[in-house]
C-alpha cells in the first residue's frame, strides 16, 4: 500500500489516492472553491477598491468549512455530510468529488463524520460547563460600548479558565469556533433577555457572525461590513489597518510590538495615531507618545506585561494570563453602564477627542483611594463577597430570564447602586486631583469660548419682526430674482 504512493522518484505521491489527497487538501484549507464561494472569491477579485478585504478566499472559506463539520447537528446537515450519510455502498455515485471510489472509503468518511460529531457535542457539554461556572469568554456582547468597557478594565475575549489561569483559544482549531458561540449565545441572550433575543434574532445572527469573522484569515469581511455600514467611527478603524497592510510585513510588525511594547493605548480616531498604535514599538523613536491606556481600577497600565509574557503571548498560539479577580467578575457581570466614566469629567467637560486627557484621567481614578485605603478593585472586590450582592446579580439574571427586561439595570438593583457609588466618589476625586493640568484648563478655556459664541450667537439671531424676503435671501445666500 506505502508503495502504491510513491512516485518513480520514491517520493510520496498523495495524488495517486483520491481520498487521501481530499482530506488532505481538506485538513490543510486548501480545497478548490465551488459554488457561492467561488463566485464571492470572482466577485472579489473583480473590484479592486474590496479585494484587500478579502485576500486568503480558499483559506478562510475552508477553514470555516472545517470548523461547521465539527459543530454538533450542523455539521452533519452539510452537503457533503448528508450526500456520504445517507449514500450506499452499492451506487457511489456523485460521491467522487469527495474522492470516495470504493465501500471502504465511504465507510471510512462516515465513521469520520459520526466522529467528529461525537467530539463536538463533547466539546459543547464541557463549554457549556465552563460558561456556567463564568470560566468561559467567546467574542464579547455584541453591543460595542459594553464590549469596550469590558475590554477598557481587562476583559480579553476568546479565554477558558483552569484554576488560577486563562488559556487562549484562538489556536484550539476547529472547536475554537463551536465554543465560541456557545459563549456568544449565552452572553447576549443573558446580557439582553429573551424578549430582545426574540425581537432581535437579526442581531443574535450578527454577534455569531462577528465571532465568525474574527478568525485570523476572515477579518477582512468583518472589516468590509464595518465599512458597509457607513459608521464614520469604524471606517476610522478599518481605514489605518488597510494603509499599514499596504507596508510589508505588518504581522511581524505587530508581533514585535507585543513583546517589545505591549501596554495599550489611548487614541483618537484619526489616521495617524491609529497607524502608531499598530506599530509600537516605533513609539520609541518619538517624543511625543501616545497615551496610556490605564486600568481604572487599579490605576496600572493595560497589559503591561513583563517581557518573557510578551514573547510567550506573541510567539505562542496559546495565550496565558492570571485569571480575573472576583470584583472584575462583578463589575462585568452587573450590567453597570460605565460608558462614560472617563468621557466626560464629573463637571460636564467632554473628553472624547483628548485620549492624553482620558489616559490622565483613568490613571487618576485607578490611584484613587477610599477611607479604608482601598482601590476600586479592592472595593470591587469586597462587593463580591457580599450575599446580598451576589443575590442582587441572580435576581438582575433572573428578571431578565423571565422578560423584565425595563427595568434599568442602573437604578433597580443593590449591586449597581454600589457600584454606581464607589465610581462616582473615585471620579469626582480623581478629576479634583488633575483639574489644574494645563491641558485641563486649556480645554475648560476652549469650552468657555464655545459658549460665549453660542451666546452671542443667540442674541444675533433675536429679532421682533419677521425677515423680509430681501432679508432672507441674504441670510441663506440665495441669489435674488
């Protein structure tokens, strides 16, 4: 049989065994396209404007391809899964294509697919499992802001815990996707309600697609629809990546930065800024870096890890890092709405466009200290412990459960108010503490002026009798008959 595969040269030749070459093809993404992919991929490569988007067509469609046969149900209800189920061993016919000539290929493709069913129902119990014990991270929620403000105090997507550490597992190829979404359709219907699930199974459907699409070789239809929908901010997102892919070897270029650089950081939306932040490690060239990103609640910078973890997580497919601790779990668990926690000082000044601002001021609430000398995660931290507030999360959930899905989650249960509290002291003392910076007070200097100008705007506009049409015409520069 060896022999049977090797060419004159006594190399082995994997063509001579059409099945073995289409599994092989099959485990490696490299199956030719047909049908709806072919013609995406045609599609594709006819505009040029959408063709970065979509560079590694076989490779993405395939490994999608991989990852479906080895979902529980779905994977046996597959074109090609059903045509080999349901085949007979006396007529092969349309079975070809599959590289199935004889009774013992297609027995060796059933036992393949009843397999790689019985792991994946495996693999969905364990998730399952683990996603009950809150030891389980998929793509997030899929409401941008609560998934930013899960990620601004540490939160990292695609994690499952073993005892006291979190274990990437992007590279778990092809379940990565199976648990994945057991995370993804648990958190948004838990974080939602059934009501809004069944009200929005359209967005169900896009909170799987996006945990679709963040693998590697699919990004750049994550991107693509990002663009399609017109949102200024994510075109301002998608925008910096295409213009650092169009430099080579923008991955190594990531990847150095992760060991060399790694701390996140606060930028605006603007091209430029953007572009640095994907190439870090330049920032060590320049005098004028870019902000910080800081931990609120603990006042430390975001991943700033050490340099043997920066390696292991930029080299390794498998990240690690410590498991959470149990006020994190809370502050994510709660529901509260953080959103514009460092957006906009306690006064009403808004921040949004000053990252140098914001990365200020979130350092500044992470040194903050209570009366007992505690941060927010120690605060956080204590709140978990508490029955009552541990009772006031399973009532939250629960309400949800059974559709009460008004109540805001801010102003009806003891967790949020705590919360809520412990927040408002830490930024009230945190802004008191940097409101003399000169940037500070240049900015409240510019919001002066906006509103000394909109006043006096107003008072321009003030008249007691109505606008001639000569008058009107001159005011909106219309030209006159």
């Amino acid at each position: 049989h060896y022999n049977d595969l090797l060419d004159v040269d006594g190399n082995i030749d994997i063509s001579k065994d059409i099945f073995l070459e289409n599994k092989f093809k099959e485990v490696t993404l490299t199956t030719e396209l047909d049908g709806w992919s072919k013609k995406l991929e045609g599609i594709f490569n006819t505009t040029p404007w959408a063709k970065p988007f979509f560079l590694f067509a076989r490779t993405g469609v395939n490994g999608l391809r991989m990852s479906v046969k080895n979902t529980p149900i779905i994977g046996a209800m597959v074109d090609e899964s059903r045509d080999i189920l349901l085949a007979n061993a006396d007529d092969l016919t349309g079975l070809a294509k599959y590289g199935i000539e004889n009774a013992a290929d297609l027995a060796q493709a059933k036992n393949l697919i009843i397999g790689r069913q019985v792991m994946g129902n495996a693999v969905v119990l364990a998730a399952i499992q683990k996603k009950m014990a809150g030891e389980l991270t998929g793509s997030g929620p899929v409401d941008n802001k609560l998934r930013r403000i899960w990620t601004d105090t540490g939160w990292q997507r695609n994690q499952i815990t073993f005892g006291p550490v979190q274990i990437g597992y992007d590279a778990f190829e092809p379940y990565n996707l199976v648990i994945s979404l057991v995370s993804d359709v648990v958190d948004n219907s838990r974080l939602m309600g059934p009501n809004w699930t069944e009200d929005k199974l359209a967005t169900i459907a896009l909170a799987t697609g996006y945990g679709l699409t963040n693998k590697s070789y699919l990004q750049g239809l994550n991107q693509f629809i990002k663009v399609l929908t017109l949102d200024p901010d994510e075109i301002a997102k998608v925008i910096p990546d295409l213009a650092n892919n169009q430099v080579p070897l923008s991955s190594l270029r990531k990847d150095i930065a992760k060991v060399l650089n790694p701390v996140m950081r606060e930028v605006g939306n603007d091209i430029v800024s953007q572009i640095r932040n994907r190439n870090k490690t330049s920032e060590f060239l320049t005098k004028d870096k870019l902000a910080i990103k800081y931990d609120m609640l603990n006042g430390e910078p975001i991943r700033d890890w050490n340099i043997m973890e920066g390696m292991w997580n930029a080299l390794s497919p498998i990240s690690l890092r410590l498991t959470p601790s149990p006020g994190r779990t809370l502050l994510w668990n709660s529901n509260y709405d953080m959103k514009l926690a460092v957006l906009m000082s306690p006064d009403g000044l808004p921040l949004k466009q000053h990252p140098e601002i914001i990365s200020l001021f979130q350092k500044a609430i992470g040194n903050y200290k209570d009366s007992k000398g505690r941060n927010l995660e120690q605060i956080l931290n204590d709140l978990a412990e508490r029955k009552d507030i541990q009772k006031s999360v399973i009532v939250m959930g629960n309400d949800i459960s059974s559709g009460k899905d008004y109540l805001d989650p801010g102003k009806s249960y003891l967790h949020n108010d705590l919360i809520e509290s412990a927040f408002t002291k830490a930024r009230k003392k945190a802004w008191a503490s940097i409101r003399k910076d000169p940037k500070i007070q240049e900015l409240y200097g510019e919001q002066k002026k906006i509103k000394v100008e909109q006043l006096q705007r107003r008072e321009e506009t003030k008249t007691k009798n109505i606008l001639s049409k000569e008058e009107l015409r001159e005011l909106i520069n219309l030209p006159s008959k």
